[in-house]
C-alpha cells in the first residue's frame, strides 16, 4: 500500500514571508516545480528537498514526511494457539461486521497486515493493502490445497475481492466457522461408527446453525512414503517395524482420525510408533517432512502425496465437504465459488491432481432454516 507523503513546504514559505517565485529562486528551481511540489503533484529529489529545506532554514523532516499508517482493530483468530510476535505479518478479512487477523504461518508470501500492538484477543493492525480492498473478502479454512486453486479462479471471476485461504484441519476449521471468523469451512471428518462423512460432526460443532454441506470433491486418505518406499511399508501394521519412524498431524485433523481408527483394528497402542507424538500441520508439512527424509511415513492424502513424488499405502476413500453459512449462500462470491466445482476447467484440473469430481457441487444436506 502506498504511503502518503505530507508536504509542508507551503507553510514553511509563507510563515518566512516568502512568495513561490522568491522561494524558488533561493533553491534554484523553477516557479512550476515549486508550484506542483507544494501541490502535492510532484514528488521531490532528494537534492531539490535539501536545497528547499536550506532555503527555509529547516530540516527536510519538517517539510516532508509520512503520513502515519492507517490502523485497524482485528480479533486475533484462535488467540489462544498463537505465540505471536510483535510486529507480525497476518491474513487479513472482513467477516460480517469484524476484521479477523490470521498469523502467516506459510511460506505463500500473502499478508494483508502487520501486527502493532496485542491485547488478548483484539490486535491492532496496520494494513499492508488499501484498507478499502477488505471490505469485500472472502475466507475460507480447511486443509485442502485446493481451495487455493479454488480461490485462484475465483479472483479472475472477481477482481475486486480479496480471498484469504487459512489452511486448518477440518474440527478447527468448523469451530472457525462456528465463531464467525471465515465464510466457509473445508471438512473431512470421517465417523467410523456411521461411516458417514462430516454431517455429525456439523451438527455437533454448528448446533443450531442454518448451514448448507457441499461436496467438493472425494480423495483417498492413507499414509504417505519415502519415494521408493525404502522401508517396504505395505500396511499400517508395517509402522511398527523396528527402525521405522512417522510423522503425525494435530488431533481434530480428518488424516489423525483416520490413523487412530486404522491403529486401533490393528490392536496398535500409539506409544508403540516413534514419532506419533510429532504433529504437524497440514498435509504439505506432511509431505515435506517424508520427502526430506524426517519421516518414513505419515497421515496424508492421496493428491498431496502425488504433488510431491512420494509413495502412497490407501486407507480410506473420503469426501471433502464445504460447509456453507446459508446467510451467504446467495452472496455472488459463494455463489460463484460452488459454480466453479460444476464447472469443467475446475473438475479437469482437479481430476488431475488425484481428486474425484463425480459428486463435485452437490449438496449433501441443509440444516435449519433461512
């Protein structure tokens, strides 16, 4: 965002009783140049703002400087989880009435503010983009990689809206949703009592919440492998084997589930895996870890597997559900958004990295009422 510049230099000149033309004959510049710089239509040399500032007799800072940076207040989202230095670069969106502040906490490079001061959950802000450009926002949370794809068509359909994707696993990203701090929630909370995919779990996290559940795509859940599969794993019973170490994600994470259950069949108590207890978030630091070689195996999905080159052992095939609000059901972004999963050039690039598209766009189920 660019900064504004504050030129005195008008007040500066007539409290000296100069006129322009005296003022501009003393720096050695021309009457329109001084004319446009007083103005604000010109931006100085740094030789043309000395030799102003000699003129008057004071120095450049009391004829040039920075407007103070506009600052907002945000709730600091999952405040209770962050450690959060001060300055710290965040994700920045409007949700209903409230600025929400999420900490970057990856490497895309994308941050909409700067965290100036702290109080419990309230942060103050300091935007990096026209604070104009977040009133209309759209964010979204859950561990899919393609809701950034997603978010990526959706900016070229509306260029005037800012979409922050904050990658949560899915039980945090529906309590996200459930706090009112992003538009939509990404899922894939399997129930092995039920064998029902997320609707329980909406129904617990979002009581009483008018919600619509919308498939975004079906993907196979299982354990990522060093390239090569160096360790000969063939089943979750295979990461006991003496020398074999895993990597973990956070509990409440559909992959974390689907481990524990498959554990469990086997009659597998978690303390006897080196490296269960080693959580990491999401299914990107997952893959990086095996593919660097800190892991032999970890919880992950089939599509980020194959983005990476690594081996895959198949678990469970899940759907990856979107929980809607049903009050922004109809607002054009949304609306747009759930388009894009009918739409072929979306279901094609899915398709190819590892997704199933047949029921893509479809609503699963609609609780309470508009």
């Amino acid at each position: 965002m660019e900064t504004q510049l504050i030129v005195r230099v008008r007040e500066r000149r007539r409290s000296c009783g100069l006129s322009q033309q005296q003022l501009a004959e003393r720096a050695g510049i021309s009457r329109q140049t001084l004319v446009a710089i007083e103005a604000g239509r010109l931006t100085p040399s740094v030789a043309v703002a000395l030799r102003l500032a000699r003129a008057l007799g004071c120095a450049v800072e009391e004829l040039f400087s920075f407007a103070e940076p506009p600052l907002l207040e945000a709730q600091l989202a999952l405040s209770e989880r962050w450690t959060v230095p001060i300055p710290s670069r965040v994700r920045l969106g409007r949700v209903g009435e409230t600025f929400v502040a999420w900490p970057v906490r990856d490497d895309t490079g994308e941050a909409e503010g700067m965290i100036r001061e702290r109080a419990g959950e309230r942060v103050t802000v300091e935007p990096l983009v026209d604070p104009a450009t977040l009133e209309r926002s759209l964010v979204l949370a859950g561990c899919d990689p393609a809701l950034a794809m997603l978010a990526a068509h959706l900016k070229r359909w509306h260029r005037d809206l800012r979409v922050v994707w904050v990658p949560l696993g899915s039980r945090t990203a529906l309590q996200a949703l459930a706090r009112g701090w992003v538009h939509i929630a990404g899922t894939h909370l399997w129930d092995p009592d039920t064998g029902e995919f997320n609707l329980s779990e909406v129904r617990h996290q979002l009581v009483g919440r008018p919600v619509a559940v919308v498939t975004l795509s079906r993907w196979v859940e299982g354990l990522g492998l060093a390239p090569g599969n160096p360790k000969r794993i063939r089943s979750v019973g295979d990461l006991v084997k003496p020398g074999v170490s895993i990597v973990n994600r956070e509990p409440g994470s559909g992959s974390r589930i689907v481990l524990d259950r498959f554990l469990a069949q086997e009659a597998i108590e978690p303390a006897m895996l080196r490296g269960y207890e080693r959580e990491l978030a999401g299914h990107r630091a997952v893959a990086e870890a095996v593919a660097n070689g800190l892991a032999d195996a970890g919880p992950i999905v089939y599509p980020v597997t194959r983005a990476h080159g690594l081996d895959f052992v198949p678990l469970l095939e899940e759907r990856y559900d979107l929980v809607v609000p049903l009050s922004v059901l109809d607002w054009s972004p949304v609306r747009d958004l759930l388009e894009l999963l009918t739409s072929r050039p979306v279901r094609r690039e899915l398709e190819a990295s590892g997704y199933a598209v047949q029921e893509s766009g479809t609503i699963v189920a609609t609780f309470g009422q508009r």
